[in-house]
C-alpha cells in the first residue's frame, strides 16, 4: 500500500523523523511540521501489504478520538484516508510507556497516583460509548510530571454501533480475534461480547504490575507489596474484583476508583480534591471543570502525601558570614599563633561566625497554579509567592 517509507518522507505538511513503534496493522511515525517547528505528531500508517481494512481502522480511531476532550488522550490533527498510503496524524505525547516506568522502579504513592488517573480517562472513554479492547502497559504513556495518557485506540469500538453484541471478534481486522492475549479479559479471549468491564480487568493487572514490578503469576495479589497492613486485605479485594468474572466485576471505572479511595482512605488527613484539565474543543484552550462533590468516602487524595512538600535551602547571608567568620578564625588563628593574645576574642567570633553555614530556611515545593508544573516556590518581598520556573506571583499556596 503505497511507496516504502523512509525517514524524511513528506506526508502532507509533516516530515517523517523516527519511527515509534510498531503493531499488527500499522506504524506509528514521529513527524514534524514543517510550517510550525513545535507542531509534532505521531503518524500512524497501515503496514506495507495489508489490506484495504486498515483504512477503515484509522477512520474508525480518528471517529473515536474525535469524541473526547480529556488531556489524558491526544487530539487528531489531521486525517488523509484518500492518500497513497492513507494516514493519521495524532497529538504526539512526549512520554514513556509505562511498563517501562515501572521497570526504572516507581515508589508505591506514586504507582496509585498513576493509576488512580489512568481510570479517570477510562471513566471519560466509557462515558463517550468507547471500549478500548487494547489496554496494555505499552499503550500507557507517562509524561515527564508523571500524568498518564492512553494512547492507540486502533481496537476501539462504539458501544452502540452495529457491531455492539460482538465487540471481541473486529470485522475490519477480518473477523479475528483483537487485543493482546496477556490482558484480555476471559469473554474477550472466547469471542463474546466485551464492554467496560473488559478493560477494567486489564486495568487489574496493570495494577499489580505498578504496585508488584511483574505481571501475576496464578493466585498472586497485590497487597504483599502494599506498605500499610490495614490497606493490604482491602487493595487484595479491590484486585479480586477486577479479575474476577464479568458478573462480578466493576460496572465502571468510577467505582474502582471509591474502592481505592476506600482502601487507602484512612491513612492520612482528607485534603480538597482538584479539578480535572480537560479540552475545550472550541478554543483549544485547557481549561478547568469543577470537579464533582466529593462522595462521604473518603477520596484517594486522602491518603497520598500533601501536595506542598518543604524543603531546607542555604541563604546567602549564612553563606557571607560563615566564610567572613572562617577568614576571621585563620587570621586570629595566625596572630595567637604569633604571639598575639589579643586576638583570642576575634578567634572565638570567627567560630561562631562560622556557624552562620548552617543558616537554612524552608523552600516549599509544590505545583504552581500558573505554570502547572512542580517547582520551587519563594516568598517575595510584598508577601506574594513566585515560581522559579515561570517567574509568575499568586496569592497563596497549593493547598
């Protein structure tokens, strides 16, 4: 299906750079755009020698990716299905998979942070009548301040299409099989029909796999890599009912998530929740959505750790005296040493000069409000607080 493509290859306005991976129907390219130098885009384009279905796929995912408006999942940028290959151009995430985080070591807090937000995008595509049917630590990306962003819905497929009794077997793919065999659900590997609570069952082990660094083996949970043991019996329930046969299962990602709530709940003081980024599709803008009230149970920002964390920094004035008492300490150090008693007073003032070293004040360390990155935040002189990223004031702290 069309010419081999290379590195440098024009597709409309983007140039191939790299490529990024690789499935069982199509190639993902990193491109740029050649008019706008921070544009870039992940191409996806149907393997050389597949048939005309893989164009139906890519119209499909970009139909799909067309409904949501969550900064958990990238945006189409542009589609050519008439083209010579056909491609999709997607909002490139500048992440690492997960399972590749997960490998480089992820403390417990922020492994449930992770995933406590990957089912708050699972929550929007569910709302949306999309299944996934490909969830998978490979189609997780983190980005650099570690939020997570589900990516290739390639599988995907609307609740209410046509085809909504049997989403487990995908006519485009030519009536086989769709998914990876490790993380599908059991309905999913017969054949039958699959809705939500497929990839909540994904969603299980990838739970596992964030808390415990593996995938299970038969009869394995969780909760053995969990710290606190009033939460481990309850994180090994929330793990059953994940796997657990689909009359058993979760109905949806927002009841997952009060089960996690519920079972890390009591180990710190309640703190606000905040509001969910997600896409104005009209100006493009993110912008802020207030976030639902919170349920009587306690919410899972009640258990992670605060969101202002204090750090010690050494002045600059305790810099200046402790080397202007170190100077003083030789120099009297110098003259007793030739005889001169009166300088043992300068020596001890020196001394304690020297102390003046140590001279540290706390430096809080949270996420700026403007530039909604994690920074250091100093007090300025007008009582304000500053980022020391982005240089922008505000009135108080991140609660």
């Amino acid at each position: 299906m069309g010419p081999e493509l290379v590195t440098g290859t024009m597709l409309g306005r983007y140039r191939l750079v790299r490529r990024l991976g690789q499935g069982a129907f199509c190639d993902t390219w990193l491109a740029h755009h050649v008019d706008v130098a921070r544009l870039h885009a992940a191409i996806k384009l149907p393997k050389a020698g597949t048939s005309d279905g893989a164009r139906a796929m890519l119209a499909r995912e970009a139909d799909l990716l067309a409904r949501f408006a969550h900064t958990g999942i990238p945006r189409v940028l542009e589609v050519e299905l008439g083209a010579n290959p056909p491609w999709l151009a997607i909002e490139h995430v500048d992440g690492r998979p997960l399972a590749e985080v997960v490998a480089g070591g992820l403390d417990q807090w922020s492994a449930l942070r992770v995933w406590d937000e990957l089912l708050g995008v699972l929550e929007h595509v569910h709302d949306k009548g999309v299944v996934h049917r490909d969830l998978k630590p490979a189609n997780v990306l983190v980005d650099p301040e570690g939020h997570p962003h589900l990516v290739d819905f390639g599988l995907g497929a609307d609740l209410a299409g046509e085809d909504a009794l049997d989403h487990s077997l995908d006519s485009v793919a030519g009536g086989r099989l769709v998914g990876t065999p490790r993380y599908m659900a059991p309905e999913q590997r017969e054949g039958a029909r699959v809705d939500a609570r497929a990839d909540l069952y994904a969603a299980g082990l990838i739970l596992f796999e964030l808390l415990v660094g593996r995938t299970p083996g038969p009869g394995e949970r969780p909760g053995m890599a969990v710290d606190d043991p009033s939460a481990r019996r309850r994180v090994d329930e929330l793990y059953a009912r994940l796997v657990a046969p689909l009359d058993e299962r979760f109905a949806n990602a927002d009841q997952a998530r009060a089960a996690l709530a519920h079972a890390f709940g009591s180990l710190a003081l309640p703190m606000p929740v905040a509001a969910t980024p997600v896409r104005d599709r009209e100006a493009e803008l993110p912008v802020l959505t207030p976030a639902p009230p919170a349920p009587p149970a306690p919410v899972l920002a009640a258990a992670l750790p605060p969101r202002v964390r204090y750090f010690r920094e050494r002045t600059g004035c305790g810099f200046l005296l402790g080397m202007c008492g170190l100077g003083l300490s030789l120099m009297s150090g110098m003259a007793i040493q030739a005889g001169a008693a009166v300088a043992r007073p300068g020596l001890v003032l020196g001394l304690l000069l020297s102390c003046c070293f140590a001279w540290q004040r706390r430096v809080p360390y949270a996420r700026c409000p403007r530039c909604r990155k994690d920074s250091w935040i100093e007090r300025t002189r007008g009582g304000r607080w500053r980022c020391r990223d982005c240089g922008q004031g505000f009135d108080a702290l991140p609660e």
